[in-house]
C-alpha cells in the first residue's frame, strides 16, 4: 500500500539529521523523530522503510511515525524537530486582593486547637471565607512563597 505522506528529503535535509544523530547531544525527542525521517526517507539514496520497520527499529509507536511523516510532508523539517510551543492559557485562582486575603489569614491567629496554620488548613479557610470556588494546597503554597512568607 502506497503511504499517503512521502518522507524525501534531499541531500542537505539528510547530512544535517545524520550530522544530528551522529553527534548525539540533543533531546531525545528530537533524535527520535530525526532517525525515524532517516529511516523513512524515500528519495534515491533513502532506506524507504515501512512503518512497521521504523517502529520496531526505533521502540516507539505505529501512530508517532505517522504523525512525523504528517508533520514533515505538510509543515516541514523545522516544524518536525522543534517542539511547539504551548497555547494553554492558565486562568489564575487568586488575584492580588485574594492573595491580600490569604496573607492576612496567614498572619493571624491558627485555628482553635492548632498552633500553626497549614496549606491546607489556609486553603480550605479561603473557601469556606467565600473568598474562591476552590484552592489547593499548592497555590497556597506557591502564593506564600511568591511572597516571601513562613509559616513557621
């Protein structure tokens, strides 16, 4: 069966993923998705190995070959070794009067038969104060640090 994307690289695009491979000093990521084009390459001078060849040569998976075959026939060599950037975007929890809040809380006096505050005792305080929805530990913690406040 015919592959729908054709890996052919020409002469230069091959002696810089072989130069890459042999010199060995960069992500294993990249390395990976270098050899499996190597191996993939249908030009002349190209091994043209199936799928299932480049997979049990490299020890990953049928669906990552195909996506670099994808990858390089439709955005190209640079797209295929440089991982994209991430787009998430992260909503942030506390703004600076809520994180005023939880410094002030900190600040005060522990819980009845406590004698310090804890993460998560601070955390589940905000929400019960209606302050957020919700809080975990780790924010607080990152909070207080971002602040430069002990708790001990």
């Amino acid at each position: 069966m015919e592959k729908r994307y054709r890996v052919t690289l020409t002469i230069e695009e091959r002696e810089d993923l072989q130069k890459l491979v042999s010199v060995g000093k960069a992500a294993a990521r990249k390395l990976m998705r270098a050899r499996a084009l190597l191996l993939a390459n249908q030009s002349e001078d190209g091994p043209g190995k199936a799928d299932p060849e480049i997979v049990e040569a490299l020890g990953c998976g049928r669906a990552t070959v195909e996506r670099i075959r994808k990858q390089f026939v439709e955005e190209g060599l640079e797209a295929v070794l440089q991982p994209k950037p991430s787009t998430r975007v992260y909503e942030r929890k506390m703004d600076g009067r809520t994180e005023a809040h939880l410094i002030a809380l900190t600040c005060g006096a522990p819980p009845a038969g406590r004698s310090r505050w804890t993460l998560r005792l601070l955390g589940d305080r905000m929400v019960g104060l209606g302050y957020v929805e919700s809080l975990s530990h780790e924010t607080v913690r990152r909070t207080l640090k971002k602040t430069n406040l002990s708790l001990g």
